[in-house]
C-alpha cells in the first residue's frame, strides 16, 4: 500500500512540475537515509575546515599593514 502511495506521489509531482518535481520527490525520499545525513554533515565540516585555514592563512601571511 506505501509504494501504490508513493507512485501516485510521484506521478504527480511529474505531472505538476515535470521532471524536476521528480528530481526533488527523489532529493527528498534520499534525506529520510541515515547515511545521507553523515555525508551531508562530514561534507559541511570539510568544507568548513578549509574555510578557516584559508582564512588564517591569509590572516598570517607575513604581510604588514
């Protein structure tokens, strides 16, 4: 019964917003993942890691003034 709901779901959002309302019912059944989470997590802490060594990089780059 879930996927007979799940495919009327999604025959709607393709019928609605096309393809991409497709791509997004897809983006938002893949959230529900514990997995997507650590990925979405581990990626914004990679990022936010570069972030500050590129900032304190360019604080301390032996420049004055």
């Amino acid at each position: 019964m879930l996927t007979e709901y799940y495919d009327q779901q999604a025959r709607a959002a393709q019928r609605i917003l096309g393809n991409q309302g497709s791509l997004m019912l897809n983006l938002i059944e893949s959230l529900k993942h514990v997995r997507t989470y650590a990925w979405i997590v581990a990626g914004l802490a990679i990022l936010g890691s570069f972030a500050c060594f590129y900032l304190s990089m360019d604080a301390y780059d032996g420049r004055d003034g």
